[in-house]
C-alpha cells in the first residue's frame, strides 16, 4: 500500500475523530489493506482523509451524532479512470473495488484509530448502509456538465475528491417529467420530502444524483449545472401556508421559504444511461456550524 | 517449511489513561453550578428552568454554550468551565 505514495509512512496526517488519535501514513495504510484498496487508490484514500479532516467538515460531530452519519466520497478526474472506478450501472452500488474500498478505508479509521463504535463514542440511532463507505466517481463523459471538482474551484484536467456528510441515499422515480421545466418540479417535489417535508429555511444539506436520461432532458433543453441548480433551488421554495405545521426552523413568516442554503445542494452525474431515476444523498446539519462538503485535489 | 508473518494493528497502539470519576458532591451549598448548552434547540429552554430551580435554592449558576452541537467545545470554554465550575449540567438533547 504504501507503493501507492511517496509520502513518509511516520509522515503524521493529523487526528482520527470521535476520540482524536494520531494517524501515521502508515495507520492509514493499514486500514486501506483492511478496506480491500489497491496501492493505486491510496492517493484517493488520502484526498480523502485530508478533505474529512477539515474542520469545515466536521468528522468528529459526523461521527458520534445520533442522526448516524457517513462519509461520501466523489471521485473526479482523470485518477477515476485510471484505477477503474465506476460512474455507470449502479455506481453508487456494489460489484467495482475501488467504489467499494476507498471510503471503506475512511471508516475503518474512525473505527480502528478513532473508537467510533456504535453504543460507544459513535452514537447513531439507526445508521445506515452507507456507513459502511459510499464512494463513486462523477461521469465527466459530456462536456456539457462541468464535473463537480471543477464547479468547486479545481482546475480541469486534475483529480480530486469530493467528501459529503450524509445519512443515507434514497432513489426517486417520475416518467412523466419530458422537459426541464416539469423535470425541475419533479425533483424539486422529492427534495421538499428529503429529511421531513416540513423542514425548510436551511441547515442541510442534500446531494442529488442525476442519471443520464435526467441529464438528457435537461442539456437537451440547454440547461448546464449552474441553471439546474438555480431552478432546484428556486423550485424547492415553498409558502409557509404549505409548511404550516411541525417547522423545525422557522424563517419569521417569510412568504417564500427555502429549502436549502444554496451551498448545501449539491448536484453530481453518476448513473447509467437508462432509467428515468434520481438519488439524493441525505445530507446532515450544514453550513457554518454543521459539515460542509470539502474538496481536495489529489496529489500523486 | 516454515513461514514469517509481520502483524500490523490498525490502531494507535495506545491505551487512554482511565481517570476515576470525581465524586459527586454531597451538598451544591457554597458550589458554583455551571449550565453547558450545546445549541441544540430547546436545550435553553431546559436551562432555563434549571437556573431559576437553582436560584430558588439560593445555588450560584453560570451560563456558558458552545458555538454549534456539531463540533467540540472550544478550548476557552472548557478552561472556563474548569476554572469557575465546580459541578456542571450539560443540555445534550434537542
């Protein structure tokens, strides 16, 4: 494993949340061979670490919360290609090593160097299957759809990754939006139910998955990233006579409340190029005083 | 034949030092109680009542919070609370 860098194994990378152990290269590596990673996907598993490690991102409240968060990992770049990840058919799934191993090898830390163990210092209600690791790589096949390490300030040409704090994916299904406008409406629907459908005026976060038909009706009509998201976000405001009840953030009576921030939507192509789906990534508490996600290039 | 194997352990090879838990005081007369909200909503709300239950009992409070729930309290205020407190109450829950 530790072929796969030319970093020092006593080279210390920093504290392994809940309980802020030290990680050595080495540790790292350790855990990446637990996790099933090849040499060639340490530089991803340590983007990876470094990107979690940002305070911006959290780990530690990520780690021990109750909600039962996980680590995402979104792979772009070149790097994605060269060591076989999977941006298609069940991307977010199982059956490729890489996808599968990468984030695998994040949790193993918490778990092996941080005392992340449920009913100790991780303390989910639920959890779910994602804390096992969830990690993909973006389809960066159409140069229509600027790649999401792009949209986050990496220059093109290099790989980078991306780390999400979420609590679970759930997949969302319309066959009868046929255009940009009543596809914007369909998603927009299933984000106002992410997490309660009363919850609204910020403080989550969401990644939400296109697959390639969804895309299709979108570039078809001319929309690129920054439209979609734009209109996601207008179209997941909502009056407060439909949120009437039960909000957990109120927004002083505003007539047009939010969903999210508009930080906190993040938008990523993965999936095959048949099935009219979506995935959102249920995000966590966001923004300033919860888990941001965090990009990091990846340095051979 | 036989066969070499090197064992590599994944964790930090290090064992915490286990204090003992201080023990309870037997009476809060004279104390200084701190009352830790971690910004979770409602938990002042719990405070709250907390401070004006000790206030009726003529038990001096101190109020401190940290910024967010979702990340650990920063050093300032835990040296205060170690510094000025003698026993404090934590609203952990929304």
């Amino acid at each position: 494993m530790l072929q796969g860098t030319r970093r020092a194994p006593d080279e210390i990378l920093g504290m392994i949340p809940p309980s802020g152990e030290v990680c050595t290269v080495e540790k790292a590596a350790i855990n990446a061979v637990m996790a099933g990673c090849m040499p060639e996907y340490f530089p991803v598993v340590l983007a990876a670490l470094d990107a979690a490690m940002d305070p911006d991102f959290a780990w530690q409240g990520l780690m021990s919360t109750t909600m039962g968060a996980g680590v995402c990992v979104i792979v772009n770049g070149p790097i994605a290609r060269r060591i076989g990840m999977n941006w298609q058919h069940g991307a977010l799934g199982h059956g490729n090593r890489p996808n599968a191993t990468i984030a695998r090898a994040l949790q193993l830390m918490v778990i092996n160097l941080g005392g992340a163990v449920p009913g100790g210092m991780d303390r989910s209600t639920h959890g779910h299957p994602g804390k096992f690791g969830l990690c993909f790589a973006e389809d960066e096949t159409d140069d229509a759809w600027q790649p999401l390490a792009q949209s986050r300030g990496i220059e093109p040409g290099k790989s980078a990754v991306t780390v999400f704090g979420f609590c679970g994916t759930s997949i969302n299904n319309t066959e009868t939006a046929r255009d940009a406008d009543g596809l914007t409406g369909s998603l927009s629907m299933c984000l106002n139910a992410f997490f309660h459908p009363q919850h609204a005026g910020g403080g989550l976060a969401a990644g939400l998955v296109l697959s390639g038909e969804y895309w299709g009706i979108y570039r078809d009509a001319g929309w690129d990233r920054a439209r979609i998201h734009a209109a996601l976000l207008e179209g997941t405001h909502r009056t407060q006579a439909e949120i009437e009840s039960g909000v957990t953030r109120s927004s002083g009576g505003a007539s047009s409340i939010p969903k999210f921030d508009p930080g906190d939507l993040v938008l990523v192509r993965a999936g095959s190029n048949a099935g009219l789906f979506s995935t959102i990534i249920h995000g966590w508490g966001s923004g300033p005083s919860g888990s941001q996600p965090v990009t990091r290039e990846i340095v051979p | 034949m036989t066969q070499s194997i090197t064992m590599l352990d994944p964790t930090s090879e290090k064992t915490n030092a286990m204090r003992s838990r201080k023990a309870p005081p037997a009476s809060l007369d004279g104390l200084t109680v701190g009352l830790l909200d971690i910004s979770k909503d409602q938990g002042d709300h719990f405070l709250d009542r907390l401070e004006v239950l000790f206030g009726e009992r003529g038990i001096k409070v101190e109020r401190f919070a940290k910024p967010t729930y979702a990340k650990k309290a920063p050093d300032d205020v835990t040296a205060s609370l170690a510094e000025r407190c003698d026993v404090v109450v934590e609203a952990l829950a929304d």
